[in-house]
C-alpha cells in the first residue's frame, strides 16, 4: 500500500518542526509505515487539484490505495487502525481514544494557539499585551483539568496512542512559559512523548524536507 501525505516544502524557520504534518509522521513512525510525501510549492496550496484534496488548502491530507482523508486528527485515527502498535485493543479503548483526540485539538489547542499567535502575527501592537491575561487565564483552565487528569497517569489513555501526539503537538511551543511548567507533570508528560524515537524521526524528517527546499538567498 502507498502512503502520501501533503506537506509544505519550505516554510520560515520559526514554523520549522511545528507544521502539523509532524502529526501523521510521528503516528506513520510509531506505526512503521513507510510513506510518500507531495510537497506544495509556491501556490500550490490554493490550485483546484489540491483544494479537491484538502478544501482549506492546509496540511496535512492523507491519501492511500482506499482512502483520502485531511484534518490532523482524522488522519492520525486512520493511521491506528492500520498499525498494531496503535490500534486501540477493544471498543473501550478505541472511545477513550478518540475522545482525547477530539479534546486535544478543541479543548486545548484553539486555546494555546489564541495565546501564543498574537506574539509570533501581531507583535508590538497594543491589543496583544491588552488581551495576554485573559487568554492566559483560560488556557490555565485547560491545564489545569490536563494535569489532574494526567495526575496518576503517563498516557491519556493508559498506553502510548495517537491521542498523545495530538496533544504533545499541541503542547509544544509552550514548554518554558510559567502558565505551563507551574503544572509539574504536564512537563514531565510533554518530554515522555517527545522522547519517543518516533517523534525524533518525524521532526528529522520534516527539519530535512526544508533544509532541503530552503530558497536560493535573494
């Protein structure tokens, strides 16, 4: 069976190792999947071909010899279910799974990313130090029902599964702000996944795909 996943060729150092088509990497590694890569270049992004592939012209999106999938988390399901590394063992599990999926990417990340974005999109402008504390307080919130949850656990579902790559990707970027590493074991949490060769191989992986297109110096 062939694997593609979409992927930017090049993107700006401070993107680098954190597009989200780590996600399906990191999930293809633990599963020891081989895959292939289709690179967008320029506007490839907005062309009728790929925006039949992915209707928002973002990445990742997936395709294999029976399916086409886009959104990180629909992949990175897809991925388990053909691995036995990360197929989930019963019913139960496979639930717990999803959940956590679902919550890593609605409950925690669109909260991270409204307090991080305005630094790295709009920085120096007055509304960004205005708004910091309230977008603070409310992802304080979410980690805060993280690290309960997390208090007697090493995974969010008893073993290692896809559910933690989403949320280790989305708890990356945050790793040194007092808002998170006040929570003891979200840190301890956060280097347990990405301690994983899995994940080493995938950032390696990506961090290689843009060395490799990095455009001619103007």
């Amino acid at each position: 069976m062939t694997i593609t996943i979409s992927a930017f060729a090049w993107v700006p150092p401070f993107a680098q190792g954190y597009v989200k088509d780590i996600r399906a990497r990191w999930a293809l590694e633990e599963a020891g999947l081989p895959y292939e890569l289709h690179l967008l270049r320029g506007d490839d992004q907005n062309s009728v071909d790929y925006r039949s592939w992915q209707p928002f012209g973002q990445v990742p999106a997936y395709r294999d010899d029976e399916v086409e999938l886009f959104e990180s988390g629909a992949i990175v399901l897809h991925i388990a279910a053909k691995s036995d590394a990360l197929r989930p063992r019963d019913a139960a599990e496979a639930a717990s799974v999803q959940s956590w999926v679902f919550a890593g990417l609605n409950s925690i990340e669109p909260i991270k990313e409204r307090y991080t974005l305005p630094d790295i999109f709009h920085a120096g402008e007055p509304w960004v130090d205005q708004a910091r504390p309230h977008s603070e307080h409310l992802l304080d919130k979410r980690l805060k029902s993280l690290s309960n949850w997390l208090e007697d656990r090493d995974w969010l579902t008893g073993r290692f599964s896809v559910a933690d790559i989403i949320m280790a990707t989305t708890l990356r970027g945050i790793e040194d702000r007092p808002v998170f590493t006040q929570y003891t074991n979200l840190p301890q949490y956060l280097t347990r996944c990405l301690e994983r060769p899995a994940f080493e191989r995938a950032l390696q992986a990506q961090l290689k795909t843009f060395a490799q297109n990095e455009p001619a110096p103007a």
